[in-house]
C-alpha cells in the first residue's frame, strides 16, 4: 500500500483509508463487534493506516469499537473523528441539530480521548459547519487542543470554499472531507481548487456512492428499514435506473484489466489528485481486499476520458433538501 500526504502537513497516510461508520450505523443494524474488530486487524494489516470514526455513529458505539480494536497499533495508524453534533441526552439515538461552540468541542474532545483510548486525536474534524458559530472560534478551539497536545490536526468536512479559507487562516487546516466521486463532482467546481492552492488534503468520504459504484446493485434492490439510503433521492428506484448507464460503463473498462466495477471507480478517484485519500467502508474482509486493490490500478487517459463523460449524466439528487442544507457546497 502506497502512502499519500495530506496536502502540506507532516500527516502522512495510506492511499486509501478504512471508513468505520457502517459497521455500528447508518447502513442496518450494528455489525458484531468480535468481526469487526477482525476486520479493523485485517485492514492494518494489509497497509492501512487511516482509520474514520465519529461520535454521532451510534452515537458513541463506534468510536468505542474503533479504540479497543486499534488499541495494539497505537503509534502505527491515524484515527479520525469529528464534532460537532449535539446528541440526545441519556444515550438516546441521533442528535439534536448542530453544536459547534468552543466549550462543546472541547468536552467532545475529552470524550473521544477516552473512548478511542488515545492520547491525542489524530485528526479532529467539524462534521458539519455551524451556521451559529463563527469559524473562526471553532479553529481557535481546537488551536487550543493542538497547543495542550490533545489534537494533532484540524479538519473540516462538508465545507464550503469561504469557510474553508477563514477557519485555515486561523488554524491551519490539514485535511477536508468530504463526498466525492463519480457519484458526487461538486467539489471539483471550487473545493479542489482551494483545497490545492492552500495545500490541505482532501479525505473524500462515499468513494463508492454509497455502494452504487460497485455494481452489486440496481434499481430492484431492496434495503432493510434501517437504511439511511432509504431517504436519499439518488437511490430511488428511478434514478438506480437512469444511473446504471455509468456503472454499465465502469463494468466494460473493469473487465479487460481483470479488475472490479468498484476497483475502476476508486482508480480514477485516485487519478484525480496526488493528495486525494479516498476511506470506502465495508463489514465485509472479500470488499476490503477488493477496494485495496484499486489503488494499484491504472486508468489510461482515454479511460478518464470515457469515464469523465458518463459520469456527468447521473441523476437524482443526493440528499434530501433539509440534510444538503447542512452542508456547505
């Protein structure tokens, strides 16, 4: 496994990460905890060194299972969470809305400390911007955490160009994530660019469309109840229908090279840019092999060409209107 650096900081880590998320929440029921656990093992063991969680996934239930499984490898890999959500009280389910003031982070920090069993965060990234808190104080927050060594870097996600410049300009900001993909190319338009002209890397989370980019589904797959893909217009059964033409296409480029739908999709994501860590997630050990896989895969520039083309014709948008509206692109 090849390593990438995150735009100019000293934060060196493995071409493609491991997203967490779904093996505690969003995609069905939580995983066992014994296989994921193997899993998180198998992954380091094959190379990977950047690991993604987040205290809103459960809540709480998947930073848990991240800090006990990488316990061993402290010093060896990067963890990755985020605040920024103001979650129910007594343990409940979801969240309240956003909550981004400076004393919040800071007790969200102490949290994750102690649940992910380190004793400094790696990457500590805003989930989302806060519209009632200037960035400015966000970035002063955790410029505090880096100073008391509780922090190693500042990350974004979600975030738009303007937010981005103000918060670097405080804090310098190593590391953007957010979704991107032949399934979502907004950010090309002036995240890219930014992210490039100040040197921050960019963590694309959902590399694989939320599963739509493997070709292991179609506009008849049915989802369990607990499925947030349930709600998203892109996965409808018509837009499955219309966007399959680019999967059709993924499959024709993947085949002569011995390669996988998914495998050609993470290849051109990584085409993009030198300083581009895709973290596609899974629960299961056959799609981490097969993920991994795709970062030694190459793609001619008539591919990209091909690619490029069928991608700019998917359909349906990808959140509703009232979760797009808590981003900032």
């Amino acid at each position: 496994m090849q390593n990438r650096k995150l735009g100019n900081s000293n934060l060196e880590v493995s071409a493609l990460g491991l997203g967490c998320m779904g093996m505690s929440f969003g995609y069905g029921p939580p995983e066992d905890t014994a296989a994921m656990t193997a899993l998180i093992h198998a992954a380091v063991e094959k190379g990977v060194t950047l690991f993604d969680t987040a205290e809103v996934y459960g809540p709480y239930t998947n930073e848990i299972l991240v800090g006990a499984a990488l316990e061993p490898f402290r010093g060896q890999v990067a963890i990755a969470t985020k605040f920024g959500f103001q979650m129910k009280p007594n343990g409940q389910p979801g969240y309240v809305g956003l909550n981004s003031r400076p004393e919040q982070i800071k007790a969200v920090a102490e949290a994750s400390l102690q649940r992910l069993r380190v004793d400094a965060i790696d990457l500590f990234y805003q989930h989302r911007v806060d519209p009632n808190v200037p960035i400015e104080d966000v970035a002063g927050a955790v410029k505090d955490l880096i100073a008391e060594g509780k922090v190693k870097h500042f990350g974004l996600s979600e975030a738009g160009a303007g937010t981005i410049r103000r918060a670097h300009s405080v804090q310098p900001v190593t590391a953007l994530q957010s979704e991107y993909s032949l399934w979502w190319r907004r950010p090309e338009l002036e995240i890219i660019p930014t992210l490039e002209e100040l040197g921050i890397g960019f963590v694309t989370y959902s590399p694989l469309g939320k599963g739509f980019l493997t070709g292991k589904l179609d506009s008849t797959t049915e989802f369990s109840g607990t499925d947030f893909r349930n709600i998203l217009p892109r996965f409808s059964v018509e837009s499955r229908a219309a966007n399959q033409a680019l999967v059709d296409l993924l499959g024709t480029i993947a085949v002569p090279k011995g390669a996988t739908i998914a495998q050609v999709a993470l290849a051109w994501l990584l085409a993009q840019k030198p300083w581009i860590v895709p973290i596609p997630g899974t629960t299961k050990l056959h799609r981490l092999e097969e993920n991994l896989g795709g970062a030694s895969l190459e793609l001619t520039a008539d591919e990209l060409t091909r690619i490029d083309a069928a991608a700019a014709n998917v359909v349906g948008e990808r959140y509703p209107e009232h979760i797009e509206k808590m981003t900032g692109l």
